[in-house]
C-alpha cells in the first residue's frame, strides 16, 4: 500500500509505523524482550509520531499495541531507570554532595508517558491490550480513546510496590472513570484486574474473543470510525473529552461550539455528508482541515 503523506512519518527505534487500512496509523512498541517497557527516548518519540498523526490529513484514527503475546507494555524501563540513579548517586557523591537525591530529575514527557498518556490531540486513539498493561502502560489506555484487549491482558497501576506513584495522568484518570473508593483500591494496593473486570469497571470497551484477534477487532473497529466524517469525529471527540477533563457539560458544550462550530458547518465535508444524504448515496470524505 503506497502513502502519499504531506510530510515523512517520525523514525523511532522503540515504536513501528505502519498502515494497516486506508486513514489507519498503527504504532506498535517494539520491545518484547523487555515486554515492551518504554525508556526515556520513548517518551520523545512518541510526542513527535502522535504529533504527526493529528497533522497529516489522510489518517483518521490511530491504533497502539504491543509486540507480542505477552505484554502491551510493562510501563517504564525500571532496568534504566536504575542504570540512571545509580550513575546520579555516584556523580553526587564524587561532587561531594553525598548522594545523588538532591540531582535527581525526571526527563520531561511532553504528553505525558509515551507521548500519549496525556495527550489531549485532536483524533482518536485505540489501545489494542495484547497482554500485560501496567504502569505507564495502563496509563496510555486509560487516556486512550478507546481500548480493546485480549482476554489474557491485565491490567494494574504497581507503582507503589516499587516505591512510586503513578504520576503521568492514571490516578485523576482512573478517578473520572471507575470512582473514587474503586480508583483508591486499585491505585494504593497495584492490585491486577483481568480483562473481563476492567470491562465491568468500564475502563475498557472490548474484549476479544481470543488473543490473536484482537489486532483485528481493533482495525474494525477503527475502520467504522474512518468511514464517518473525519470533521465530526474531532468534533465529537473535542466536546467528549472537553467534558471529561473539566467535568463541565456547560463549559465543554460552549467550548466545542466556540473552536469548531463555524468550521465545522463551513467545511467540505458536512457539504458533501448532506450532499449524499439528499442523493442516497455514501459520501466520499476528504481530509479533515479542523
């Protein structure tokens, strides 16, 4: 399949491009040794690909996954994580600070984990769960769009069996979602929930029916969204998660309308979407220019 894109997709050594149907960037993190834990680098590389995604006209929809059977991501690289404090440790007390503590800073994440645990962007996100989702990697799905997963995947924030909290935007987002008592448990125990509880805690959308479709059920469900307006569907999603951050249907209604309502009623793509509907037939969409 040949990609005319307006500009070259980001090169990453951590994630893998690639276009699975017409509109549809999958972006799967290639670290199964390391059960697609995410270091550093990662962080930037994913800023810049979803970046890229929400700029180029002819996708619609994104999906994320893991390689592999076993894990969708293991969340940060503890492994560099303790390469970098000990070398931290070490270069303070050779400075004869006496530790490494005080100089201990976290890289930023533009984006949050991933570069998406926090995005807010303009087009929707899949998680397609494969296996293990915890930490940061349980991060990326609770601000993903949508999420479809195995029926082997489970998920758990533990940061707090490792001494850490879950600090790129899982405990507000877990909070909004399941509640507070339920979010409490699940956040200061890193209890592990199985699919099937996740989707009954409505954390999740989909549960596949084996683990090698759930790739597949992703796609299909990607390709509904990209056979709708590509406008709308900013829109729509703007005015969903407008409302879910501020919690304010009010400011969220008079938000969407006041970024996009004009564009939306003056853009190609609701001219052509009525056009087809007085004419019975399917409208044939263009890249969205919102």
């Amino acid at each position: 399949m040949s990609h005319n894109f307006q500009t070259p997709p980001p090169q990453s050594s951590i994630f893998t491009l690639s276009f699975p149907s017409p509109h549809i960037l999958l972006v799967t993190i290639n670290r199964e040794k390391r059960m697609n834990a995410i270091p550093t680098q990662g962080h930037k590389d994913g800023y810049a690909i979803w970046n890229w995604f929400d700029e180029e006209p002819s996708l619609r929809v994104g999906i994320i996954t893991g390689t592999g059977g076993k894990a969708f991501s293991a969340g940060a690289d503890l492994l560099e994580q303790l390469d970098i404090r000990t070398q931290t440790d070490s270069a303070g007390k050779n400075a004869g600070g006496g530790g490494g503590e005080q100089s201990v800073r976290r890289e930023p994440m533009p984006n949050g984990f991933g570069g998406i645990s926090q995005r807010r962007g303009k087009k929707p996100v899949i998680a397609a769960v494969n296996g293990l989702a915890l930490g940061g990697g349980f991060e990326i799905c609770l601000n993903c769009d949508m999420v479809v997963a195995s029926p082997k995947a489970e998920f758990s924030l533990p940061e707090v069996q490792r001494g850490l909290y879950a600090g790129a935007g899982g405990l507000a987002r877990i909070i909004r979602t399941v509640g507070m008592q339920v979010g409490t448990e699940l956040a200061l125990t890193g209890q592990r929930i199985s699919a099937q509880e996740a989707k009954s805690l409505r954390l999740i959308n989909h549960v596949s029916e084996a683990p090698e479709k759930v790739l597949g059920d992703a796609i299909e469900l990607a390709n509904r969204i990209a056979d709708v307006s590509p406008d709308a569907v900013i829109v729509s999603r703007y005015g969903l998660r407008e409302a879910w951050e501020t919690g304010s249907v009010e400011q969220a209604s008079r938000a969407t309308a006041e970024l996009y309502g004009q564009k939306l009623i003056k853009g190609e793509n609701l001219k052509r979407g009525l056009q087809a509907f007085a004419q019975k037939q399917k409208p044939e969409w263009v890249g969205s220019k919102l």
